[in-house]
C-alpha cells in the first residue's frame, strides 16, 4: 500500500482496476487488448488505453496478413506492421526485453549503499573491498 500513496503522491495516474477493450475494436483486437492487460496486472491505467488500442489493432492487422497472405500488399507492408507492433510492445512494457528492464530497476543493488540512519546495507562486497584484509584505521572504526 505504501507504494500506491506514493504513486499518487507524484501525481502519476493510478493503475485502473478493470481495463476493458473499447467497443470500436473487432474480436481480434479486443481479444490481443484483453491479452495485453491480462499480462501485466495492476501495471496499465486509462491513460495507455488509447497506446493499448493501437497495439491491439496492430496484432489484429498481423494476424490477418498471416491467415490471408494476399491481405498484404508487399513483404514490405508487412514488415513495417511487424516493427509496429514490436514498437508498441516495448512502449507499454510488453516486450521480454522490456520487462527485463523494469524487473532490473527494481532489484536491490548489489553494493553497499548510505542509509538514513548512516548503516549500509550490502550484498556484496565492491570488487575493491572482496579481498581486503582490515587495516588498523578499519579495527579501529569498529572498537569506537
């Protein structure tokens, strides 16, 4: 919950409950939208619905060139609705690379890192630290 408040805090959109396709979309795109919200709960607000549309008319247009070859004009047509949709995917975080991005932000760092109370809080040791025998400046830091 913490979270959340300080994602309003910042003034950010808050992600919406229940995101449903709009009724303009035909079966094949409500179903990549739904697909797309389904995949990354609680992540997409009201704001993206209109990206989200995009993305979901596009994997529509895909796969209607793939089950009717003569829909696109030229390989070309098709490798441009291809790139399309990749971009799209990356923008709202659906792409694997993507979300190996936003997974990695949110891991902890692997080295030692200043607190508010003057502790650090480390994982690892830094490279330069690994193999460092204590000198008697560092004893005496810990005797005090």
């Amino acid at each position: 919950m913490p979270q959340l408040r300080a994602h309003i805090r910042r003034g950010a959109p808050r992600p919406a409950a229940d995101l449903h396709p709009p009724a303009h979309l035909n079966a094949e795109a409500k179903r990549a939208f739904a697909e797309a919200v389904a995949s990354r709960p609680g992540f997409f607000t009201t704001a993206d619905s209109r990206l989200l549309c995009a993305y979901a008319i596009a994997c529509a247009e895909l796969r209607r060139m793939e089950i009717d070859p003569s829909a696109a004009a030229t390989v070309t047509s098709y490798s441009r609705a291809v790139e399309l949709m990749l971009k799209l995917a990356r923008n709202l975080r659906l792409s694997p690379i993507a979300r190996a991005e936003a997974d990695q932000s949110a891991t902890p760092p692997l080295f030692d890192v200043p607190t508010l109370h003057g502790d650090s809080a480390s994982v690892i040791p830094p490279p330069w630290r690994a193999h460092a025998t204590p000198t008697d400046s560092d004893t005496s830091a810990l005797d005090s």
